[in-house]
C-alpha cells in the first residue's frame, strides 16, 4: 500500500508543476491585457491642443517707467489682445490680427523684439462646446511708440500698467497668471537680454 501511494505521489508531481505553470501564463496575460488596455484608455483621454497668440504690447516713453496694454475685461480683470490661431496663418501674424482686431493697433505700428517670447501651458475648457483642452498661449513682445489710438472691440477698457516690481506685477496682475508671468519674464529679460521661453502649467478655466 505504501509503495502505491508513493508511486501516485510521484505521477502528481508533473501535474501540480503543469497547472502551476498554465496558472502563471494566465496571469501574465491577464496583467499584460490590463496594462494594453489601460494605454489605450488613456489614449482616448488625451486632451486636444490649442494655440493663441498675442502681443504684450509695451510702450517705453524717454521719461518714467515702461507701460504695458491691459485690456480690461467687464470686471475690472486685465486680459490681453490674443486669440486662436488660423489654420495654415503664422503664429505671429495671428498675433498682429488678434492686435488689431481687439485693440485697433496697426500692425506697422508694432516693432517686435525677436529674443523674447512667453509660453503658458495649462488646462482649461472651449468656450463653444465646454470640453477639457490644453491650452498653450505664446505672447510675443512689441514696441509701439506714442501716441497709440487704442480702439477696442470685446473689452470695455484698458489700461497701460507700469512695468515696475514684482510687487506692484503681482497686485494688477494676480486676476491673470499668463499676464503676470509674462511681465515678470519681461522685466528678467531687461536685465539678461537673451532669448527666453518661459512656460507656466496652471489649470485655470480662462485667461
């Protein structure tokens, strides 16, 4: 009897190894069919891309401070002259139209300073269908000398802020945080003129 039973023992050894076997490479498929599919999932997430551009419009008199044009929105919040880009239109050009058409300033009035540029990158919804995007702002800077006739189109107002200290940036500019970071570059780039990108992710629903 013992020897029959040592002998069933030894032929149920394979089969524990086999099913253990078949058990690990279904688990593996399992897991490896989770993960693809978990890809593909956040795939299908992924937001679709936006681009504005615009100009920080900036005005440097021979006597005081620089100024930089606000657009004030209905209330009070400073905002500025940018807009979507046009398929197949340079990201400039969008710039120099969205100007014009916001605040009436002619694009032969704008002088473009090319080592400057300003990215913000950040969360927010269309305005038309209310659906998650992100979005990237570009703001390029441009001189423009006085005197500057400022017609508006969507915005009940404006403003030309004094380009001072961080301070002074944070209490105008706190409403727009693409704006803020943008005069805060700005006023880096005065002091190291160099060529700088700056860009800011921030999960805001507007600016």
């Amino acid at each position: 009897m013992a020897k029959k039973g040592s002998s069933r023992s030894k032929t149920s050894l394979p089969l524990a190894a086999a099913s253990s076997s078949k058990k690990a490479q279904k688990k593996a498929h399992k897991k490896k069919a989770k993960a693809k599919k978990a890809k593909q999932k956040a795939s299908s997430r992924a937001l679709p891309s936006v681009l504005s551009c615009g100009v920080l419009v900036v005005q440097r008199p021979p006597h005081g401070r620089p100024v930089v044009l606000a657009l004030l929105r209905a209330d009070g919040s400073p905002d500025l002259p940018k807009g979507h880009v046009k398929p197949g239109e340079r990201d400039k050009d969008a710039a120099l139209r969205e100007l014009f058409e916001e605040a009436g300033i002619a694009p032969e009035r704008v002088r473009f300073d090319d080592a400057f540029t300003f990215e913000s990158r950040y969360r927010t919804r269309n305005k038309k269908t209310r659906l998650p995007v992100m979005k990237t702002v570009r703001l390029f800077l441009g001189y423009v000398t006085a005197p500057v006739v400022v017609s508006l189109s969507d915005h009940g107002d404006y403003a030309w802020l004094p380009l001072e200290d961080d301070e002074h940036l944070e209490r105008e500019l706190h409403d727009n945080p693409t704006f803020l970071g943008a005069a805060r570059a700005l006023l880096q780039h005065w002091q190291t003129p160099t060529t700088l990108v700056s860009r800011a992710t921030k999960a805001r629903a507007s600016h």
